[in-house]
C-alpha cells in the first residue's frame, strides 16, 4: 500500500499553489508549519488527528516547495489570508488551527483577522506578539529576527552543507540531538534558491513595530503549547501573554525546546488530542 504521506497534493488559495498531505474526514484542522520545517514536521500527528475524527491537513507555508513562490516578502497580513483562504479551499466554513513559530504567527493573524472561521486556535512555541515585554535576554535570544533580514543570510546559513540550520536547531531546541532524517525535508525545500530567497522573506518583511493584526485581541479558545528549554522564547512570555484572549487560555508545559511536537511526539500527541476532544 502506498504511503499518503508521501507525495503532497496540491490545492489553490488566495493566489498561490499549497502543497499539503491529508488524513481523515470530519471537522477540518490545519496544520501550520514554522521556520525551519515544512509540513512533513506533523506527519506523526496527522493520523492520530484523523483517528479521532477529523480531517488533519498539513500545509507548506508559502514559498516552501512545493507551495508556490510569492512575488514579494511575505507579511503577517499575507500569512492570515491565506489561512482563511485554505479554510474556504478545503470547503469549511470553519476549523481548528494549529501553528508552530511562523505557523503560530499565521493562526493569530487569521483568527484577529476573521474569527468567524476559526473553532479553536492551538499555537506551538510562539506566544501571542502583543502579548509580553522582552527583557535584554529576551531580545537577545530573538536576534535572529535582525540577522535574518540581512542580504547574506539566506546563502550563509546553507553554507558549509546546512550549518547554520543545525546551529539554529540546537540554540532552539538544546536537548534536541536533531538527526539527519529530521532534516532531510527542510534541506530539500532550502536547496531550491527560490524557496530560499522567500523563506528569508518573512524575516525581511518584519517592521520593528507590531502590526495593527497582530495587535487584536483573540476571540477563539486558544490552548499555546510551550518548550520548557525553548532557546528562542522564554516561558514566562506565554503566561504574560494571557491579557491578548477575550476567551479561554491555556498554557501547557511540554518538555523540549522550541520543536515539542518534534522533540517528544508521543507527548505532544495525547495531549492535542486531549484539546481537540474537549
């Protein structure tokens, strides 16, 4: 039997070409992925989410092959339609969202944006960006979001066969020895110069200030899944950021780094499967 997983589909959204892999039927959850994966980073949590009852689909953000390269850097705006745009693709009126780093990011961009198609929001490793004030620790933990925008750095952090992703995993994720299969993916959609190039995008098009979006307050259930050793955020951020929900808030503690739904899966899964249940 051939793997579902293993060649992605492709639906059109808000202008682009998605790629995605799907399992299930029932109420739809969109996967999100962040920065450095892609949608291979929930292929262990897609039939579990199917087995209880719903239709799990993981994206490849914008720009990440197989999805198609935008012809400009990519904004929280941008991010926000096209997750609502997916919802209608899929044919939902409404779903769960669940997004990792730049996922996360999309997920509150779309519920602020449209939070009549939005059921629950989960968020992994990013808290809501209004939410808390950063220390100098803090910043300098998220330094990347300067170093990022500059012109060399999509060409140096592939340089030397991908050593600045390996360095980026493990200041994220200290505990995590990540593997080269957990890699593989992200190396391959990194090797193409134009999934590259909009990668880094999303960094260049960051402003200093936080957008008006990003700045709403959020109207859906939202459960945020936090790294207890996240080397790019801190814990605290996640509580400090509770005043940003009009309704129910939850922060759930997972051991790991920034990749929790990676660094421990079996965990991860019961416990979203526990959410999505509730």
């Amino acid at each position: 039997m051939s793997n579902p997983l293993a060649m992605p589909q492709l639906i059109d959204a808000n202008g682009l070409q998605f790629g995605y892999h799907t399992l299930g039927d029932g109420p739809l959850v969109l996967f999100l992925h962040g920065f450095p994966d892609t949608a291979k980073a929930w292929d262990h949590v897609l039939a579990p989410t199917a087995e209880a009852g719903f239709r799990a689909v993981a994206v490849y953000m914008r720009g990440y092959s197989p999805t198609s390269i935008p012809t400009k850097d990519t904004t929280t705006e941008d991010l926000a339609t096209d997750v609502l745009s997916l919802v209608d693709a899929f044919g939902a009126d409404r779903a769960t969202i669940v997004g990792h780093d730049w996922g996360a990011a999309a997920a509150y961009g779309a519920t602020a944006m449209d939070p009549s198609k939005i059921d629950r929001l989960i968020t992994v490793a990013l808290p809501h960006p209004a939410g808390f004030r950063p220390s100098a620790l803090d910043l300098w933990r998220a330094r990347h979001f300067l170093t990022f925008k500059r012109k060399s750095a999509p060409s140096k952090f592939v340089a030397d066969d991908f050593a600045g992703l390996r360095k980026i995993y493990k200041r994220w994720s200290p505990e995590w020895e990540v593997t080269e299969h957990e890699l593989a993916d992200i190396k391959r959609c990194l090797s193409n110069p134009a999934s590259l190039h909009a990668i880094f995008g999303y960094y260049r098009a960051l402003e200093r200030k936080t957008s008006d979006l990003m700045r709403k307050r959020i109207e859906a259930p939202t459960t945020a899944f936090a790294g207890r050793s996240d080397g790019a955020v801190p814990l605290q951020a996640f509580t400090e950021a509770a005043s940003r929900f009009f309704g129910s808030y939850e922060v759930i503690e997972m051991p790991g780094g920034h990749f929790p739904h990676r660094e421990d899966p079996d965990v991860f899964v019961e416990r979203l499967i526990g959410v999505l249940a509730a």
